[in-house]
C-alpha cells in the first residue's frame, strides 16, 4: 500500500497502539496493521507451520497455543506498560462456512467456542481497542451476540465489508468489528481512500509464465500442480469466466451429468483478466476446486498467485530455506489468512479514531 494512505491521516503525537493477534496464522492481519504504522509484538497460533512466515516477515514473536489456554494476565504482561492495548484475531471459521446446512444454527461444534475465547480474554484483559475480521454468517449466529454483550463499555462498529471496493483483487466479503473504551469509532469507508476495483490481471500478470507442475527457479512459492492429462484437456477447453458447461460431452465429469451436479458451474472455471478474481479458499491451488484455473495459462494458480490476491507483498516469505513446499498445508494457510490491505484499512482506522479521540477528549489520554 502506497504511504499516501498514512497521509490522510497525520500520526504524530498519537500514543502507542501496541498489540496481540489472536488466530494470527501467517500474520496477514498483523502485516497489514504493523504496515500501517501499529506495534503488533505476538500472534497466537496452534498451528506450528505458522511460526516461520509469522516470525520471519513482520519482526513479531509467535506463540504456539491453543488461545484457550492463554490467560488475559498473560496478555497483560506481553503488553507491559502499553499507551492503548489492541486485541486483534480472527477465529477459525469452519463451523460457518456451511452456515445454510440444516442444523448448522444450533450445532455444537468445538470451533464454535474459538469466538468466545475471544470474549473471555476480551473481558479479562479489557484493552482498549479490539478488531475482530470474520466469515459474514458469524453476524447472524448466537455467538456472535453473545460476544456483543460481552463488550460492556466498549463503543462498537461493526459490518459485513465488500473487500474489492478497498483495493483487494478479489471477490470477497468479511465480518470486520472495532470496538473501543475511547470513544465513538467505525471502519474508515472506502470513499475514504482512492482506490480503484484491482484485476488479476493487474495483481499477476507481471509473474513468470508456467507450466502446470512447473516451479519457479526464483520463488518456490511460484508454483503450480501438475494437471492429469483429462484436467490438462479441460483447461484448454475452458475460457476465463466461463463453466465447465462450455466443454463437448466427453470432458465432463459423472457427478456433473447428474441433477444434482449440474447445480455447480462454479468449479473448473478460469479466472477473467480483467476483473477480481473469485474468493482465495484453501483448496485455490486447485483448478477442479472452483474457478482457481489461470486466464490463460493451462494450470491453475501459484500459490505465490494466491497471496499476492490476499494482498501479501510478493516478497512474503511463507516456507524457510530448503523447506518444501506443500500444497494442502500451503493452500490453507494462505486461504485462511487475512487479506493485507483489510489490516492496513482497519490500522488506519484506528489510529484516525485515537487522534480524534484526542482531540475531542483532552483528559482521556495524553500525547506520548
């Protein structure tokens, strides 16, 4: 993101927002609000594989645990003598992902109880600003009410954010909240910045060109599946925005010729140049998975394709030196990352909030 964003807003003589990410996985929340200027100094994961690209690309330190077993003293005592507290997260969203399924409402599934960890660690640490970026179904559930009534004395915005209309280059909407002790705060709106709808194109085409199984001898992330000779057949049948709908009769697959699958075009699909690309889910380095095939190359996305259309910076480091590269492992984490530029959005937003809580407040906190 270009510096004009900090420009809007003047920083100076804003105390420090010094924070925790909750859920941090590879750090796509943590990138987007250190970039903008917020002082992010641990993300809690349980997932180890997280830990080199957390650490490596954003000078934070990770801690690998189950945020149940964390304690808002603990917290407390990583923040230290911080001017403003921020707890930032975004809890895994699974449970929701099939939200319309009958039952899913009243279901009772672990991950469920991810949200009000979250809440209980609000409730114990009471920092005095909060973010959470979610799935849009968790808006309508219990929990996320429950949540909501946790947040006594805390002033709150929160709202389902089209993420293209902020310069992200793909179609994808979240549950982003803020919450502050400080006073009235929302999410800056898009007409806030200048940014333009962003294209594949735009966001990919600059990368070397591959094959599929292809890697490149310069970025290890920048690689492909290789494709059965069927799939290979299929993609070259396949137009940027079209279905699978497109092929002759023998390209396509059994469970498509029944009823039932002939209710799902949005697979087996290539991306179109000049617009957004589909939502970036774990399963994107695949070209059966959704409309994840490459405008017009014959193979699906890299996984470096998939990250820089989650708005990491093309230098993002996700695997160390000699490490290899897995696609399931990769695939999730990237799918399930937080786009950069929400991170960036939401920084900005809060440090407007703090200045004008400054200046409207004299007595509730003092410039550092």
């Amino acid at each position: 993101m270009s510096a004009s964003i900090q420009d809007l807003y003047l920083v100076e003589n804003i105390p420090t927002i010094r924070g925790v990410d909750l859920f941090c996985g590879v750090g796509g929340l943590t990138h987007g609000l250190i970039r903008q200027g917020l002082h992010i100094t641990h993300g809690i994961d349980i997932d180890p594989y997280c830990r080199f690209p957390y650490e490596n690309n954003n000078n934070a330190t990770f801690i690998e645990s189950d945020v149940a077993n964390i304690s808002g003293s603990e917290l407390e005592n990583i923040l230290g003598d911080a001017q403003l507290r921020l707890l930032a997260g975004c809890a895994p969203c699974q449970p929701f992902s099939t939200y319309s399924h009958k039952g899913r409402v009243n279901r009772n599934d672990r991950k469920w109880e991810l949200i009000k960890e979250f809440g209980r660690l609000t409730q114990e640490l009471q920092p005095e600003l909060l973010t959470m970026e979610n799935v849009p179904q968790l808006i309508h559930h219990r929990v996320f009410e429950e949540f909501l009534e946790g947040l006594n004395g805390y002033k709150m915005w929160y709202g389902i954010v089209d993420c293209t209309l902020y310069g992200v280059p793909q179609t994808r909407k979240r549950l982003v909240l803020l919450a502050s002790r400080l006073g009235d705060i929302a999410l800056l709106p898009p007409s806030s910045f200048n940014y333009q709808q962003k294209s594949v194109r735009e966001s990919i085409s600059h990368l070397p060109h591959l094959a599929a199984g292809e890697v490149d001898p310069n970025d290890p992330l920048h690689t492909a599946p290789t494709l059965s000779e069927l799939n290979l057949r299929r993609i070259q049948a396949s137009r940027p925005g079209g279905t699978w709908r497109d092929w002759d009769e023998e390209l396509i697959a059994d469970c498509h010729r029944k009823g039932s699958g002939k209710t799902y075009p949005s697979v087996y699909g290539r991306m179109e140049w000049d617009m957004p690309s589909p939502t970036i889910t774990t399963q994107c380095f695949g070209f059966g998975n959704g409309r994840f095939g490459h405008p017009e190359q014959d193979r699906a996305i890299s996984l470096r394709e998939a990250a820089i259309l989650q708005t990491f910076p093309e230098a993002y480091n996700f695997v160390a030196p000699g490490e290899s590269v897995s696609f399931s492992r990769l695939g999730r984490l990237i799918g399930n990352a937080v786009p950069v530029r929400i991170g960036e959005i939401v920084a900005v937003s809060l440090l407007k909030h703090v200045k004008d809580c400054l200046y409207i407040e004299k007595n509730v906190l003092s410039p550092a």
